[in-house]
C-alpha cells in the first residue's frame, strides 16, 4: 500500500513545475486516493465527491506553480486545496439542502460501512486502523485534518485545553504511524 | 532545541497538518536542514496521514481510473474549454438560458442582415436623389441664365434707340431675309440669322458693316447657335450691314461677288 517512491518530495516537485505529466501520473497513482477520503469525509456523496476529486487534480496541475515548499510539504498544500474545494462544495450547496450536511463523525461513519462492504479488498486491513484508533485521538484528527480546525478551534469544539489537544494531536498521528508500520509489514 | 525536543513538541505533525506558523515553518526547515533524520519523520509522519485518509477512501481503482483519464484529457485541452467544463450542465434553466441566448442571437443576425440590407437601399435612393436635385439645379442655373439672356435681349430689342435693320436677300438667297439689331448709344449689333442654312461645311457666313463706304469685319455668323440672336462686334456708326460667304474663319477683305444679304441702317 505504500507509494512506491520513484521521486523524492523535491524532485516529484520540480518534474510537477516543469509541467511532466509522467510526474503527474505519479502524483496520481499515489495520493488521489487519500484525497478522495479528504474530501468525501466533507462531502459523504460519492458521485459529488468523485466530481470533486477531477476538479482537485485539474486544479493542483494548473496551480502548481504557486506551490512554495517553504510555506509546507506538497501533501499539505494539496490536503488544504482539496478540503478547501469541498468545504466550499457543501457552502453552495448549504442554501439549498442544509438538512443534508452530516458532521464529521457522522460522514465517518457512514463511509466506514460503506468500505467494508465495498472496498475491502483495496484496503489491505488498513480499515482496522478505524477500529483501533482511539475513539477521542480520532475525533481530534478528523477534525483536523478533514475539517480543516486549527487547534485552538478544536480545543474550544471538544472543550478541552489547548495543550491537550496538541498531545492528543501527536499521540494519534503516532498510532497511525505505529497502525501504519504494523499493516504494512504484516 | 535538538533534534529529539522538536520530535517531541509535535510541531512537525502540525506541520504536515498545515497548521503551523511562517516563523514554524521556517524552523521545520532549518532543523531538517540541520537533521536530516526529522526528513524521514516527516516522510512518516505524512505517510500516517496518507494512509489514514486512503483507510476512509471509498474510491474503487475503476472509478479512480476513469477520473484520471478525465483529469488528463482535460490538462491536455485548453484551458478556456476547461473552465468552462467545470461549470454544471445539467441544469435544465442552464440549458434554456443557452437556447434562449442562441435563440436571440440567430433573430438579432437575420434582423441585422434586413436592416443592414435596408440600409443600402436607402443609402442608393438618397444618392440617386442627391444626383437628381444636383441636375436639377443646374438645369434651373441655366434655365436662370437663358432668361436673364432673353431679358436683356427683350430690353435691347425695345430699346427706343435700337435700329433694327431688315437684311435682304440677293444671288443664293434671293427668298430670304436676316435681321440686324443696332444701338448705336451702347454700341451694341446683334445679328438674327432667321434660318439661314449654308451646305459648304468649308464656309461661313461674315458680317460686314459698312462705314463711310468702308466695309468693317464685325464677325462670323454661327449657324449652330441656339440663340436667336447672336451678338457681334461693338459698332458706333454705320450705314449699311452686309454678309458675304467666305472660307471659314473668315477673311480680311469681304468677297464681294459672295454678298447675299444687305440691308441699309
């Protein structure tokens, strides 16, 4: 599952910038799928969330130039363009159908049985991080990361002080990474 | 800090989050720079979050692919199109308002071609009647003109002091008969030629006046003038006129054995 690496961050960068599509098709292979659970946990509705994520790759090939690795890594700069267009998605769509945004947990939720019976075998096992994750680092998480809160948001969200959503912050995304190396070397 | 105080604060989690300062930033960046170990934690770090969010990814590899195929044909195409792709179709006012719009259009085009084709034809009929009134005025000019003639002949003609001297016809035209008008206060002569025709093209009619038993060129007749009367050379005095033919242009001394009209004043 993991991304076989044929390009370092900068290199996979500088190809990108020098517009080489072959570095694009990487970019591709490697990180639409991750994008597309960034937006459809903002956008629960696969078929908007597919649209979105054809919009998302349009949108980083003819945006890269304006790209600047000393303001972050690739990823982050790609994480916040995809869940800020499907952020914005859900606010066009708000006048008309506000009944039908579902928070966070509840996209989560609802996407988690609709992988298991879906897409199983894409997951390699990776699912079970769902499981193991503890229920109160994934809150945190996913309001971070697939939100977009700052931790100050999501200390006054959760109403837990600030230093304890950064610890909480680190503890989970060191789960992952422990989840991560377990189900990739099993 | 060392290497191990920036593991520990979590700043290089946020930093893959996004959610770290400039200042931040640049510190990520010089520690890496200064560890090159915090590059593959970072690597991990983001790794985790790649494979956290592919865990909540329900996109099939067939649906994947068809949206990079999408994604690809759209970058190769320009852009314009490309904007204009992302706009929805589906909407059924969307779609009016392009039949609409079209619908308009073609009507604006067809009037355009009869109004511009009206046009035309206007701008014709006005310079046809431009050309009209143009000949129209100069015919009046020279309507104007003939009558200011004929109103100065009229005066001359019942002028008190106007002689008006009845030429006869002798030899050739022995039937006819020519009029000469005289003022002697203005000094005026005008010659009638009353129908007079010559058939030798290589002639012409001349005018004499004769002064003291001298004849005095006072002109050629001009047989093609559409006047009636044809003014000749200024005289003070005379006791007789007299036309002689003569080679055209006319001569220095008349020929007297051509003379066909005399009359006494």
């Amino acid at each position: 599952m993991a991304p076989k690496q044929t390009y370092t961050h900068n290199e996979l960068v500088d190809q990108l910038q020098k517009k080489d599509q072959g570095a694009f098709s990487y970019l591709y292979d490697n990180y639409s799928k991750a994008l597309f659970g960034v937006v459809f946990a903002v956008v629960p509705n696969q078929e908007d969330a597919e649209d979105l994520l054809q919009i998302v790759f349009v949108k980083i090939w003819k945006n890269i130039s304006m790209y600047d690795s000393s303001k972050g890594r690739l990823y982050t700069w790609m994480l916040n363009l995809a869940r800020n267009l499907a952020i914005d998605h859900t606010r066009g769509k708000q006048q008309k159908m506000k009944s039908k945004i579902q928070s966070v947990s509840d996209s989560v939720y609802a996407l988690k049985d609709h992988t298991s019976e879906n897409t199983a075998s894409d997951f390699l096992g990776l699912s079970n991080i769902l499981n193991e994750l503890k229920k109160d680092h994934k809150e945190i998480i996913d309001l971070i990361y697939f939100k977009g809160f700052t931790h100050e948001q999501a200390s006054k969200e959760l109403n837990m002080p600030l230093g304890t959503v950064k610890t909480k912050v680190r503890q989970a995304i060191n789960s992952l990474k422990e989840l991560t190396k377990k189900e990739i070397f099993n | 800090m060392s290497k191990n105080n920036i593991i520990e604060s979590g700043i290089l989690e946020r930093y893959i989050l996004g959610t770290t300062s400039s200042e931040e930033n640049s510190l990520v960046q010089q520690k890496c720079k200064e560890f090159p170990e915090l590059n593959q934690e970072l690597e991990a770090i983001e790794m985790a979050l790649v494979n956290y969010a592919e865990t909540s990814s329900p996109l099939q590899k067939q649906s994947s692919d068809k949206i990079k195929e999408k994604v690809f044909s759209e970058i190769n195409t320009n852009s314009t199109i490309t904007s204009a792709k992302v706009i929805p179709l589906n909407s059924l006012y969307y779609r009016m308002g392009i039949a609409a719009s079209a619908l308009l259009l073609i009507t604006s085009m067809v009037y355009n071609m009869f109004t511009r084709d009206e046009l035309r034809v206007s701008k014709q009929e006005l310079a046809k009647m431009q050309a009209n009134e143009a000949e129209m005025n100069e015919a009046m000019l020279a309507q104007k003109n003939e009558a200011t003639a004929l109103n100065e002949k009229m005066l001359m003609l019942t002028d008190p002091s106007t002689k008006n001297i009845t030429l006869n016809g002798m030899n050739s035209l022995a039937d006819k008969k020519a009029m000469v008008h005289f003022n002697p206060s203005t000094k005026e002569v005008y010659f009638n030629a009353r129908g007079l025709q010559l058939a030798d093209a290589s002639k012409q009619y001349q005018l004499w006046a004769i002064v003291d038993g001298k004849p005095i060129d006072m002109g050629m007749i001009d047989l093609n003038t559409k006047a009636i009367f044809q003014k000749m050379k200024a005289l003070e005095n005379a006791q007789a006129f007299a036309v002689t033919i003569e080679k055209k242009g006319g001569s220095f001394n008349p020929t007297m054995n051509t003379m066909c009209l005399l009359g006494d004043v």
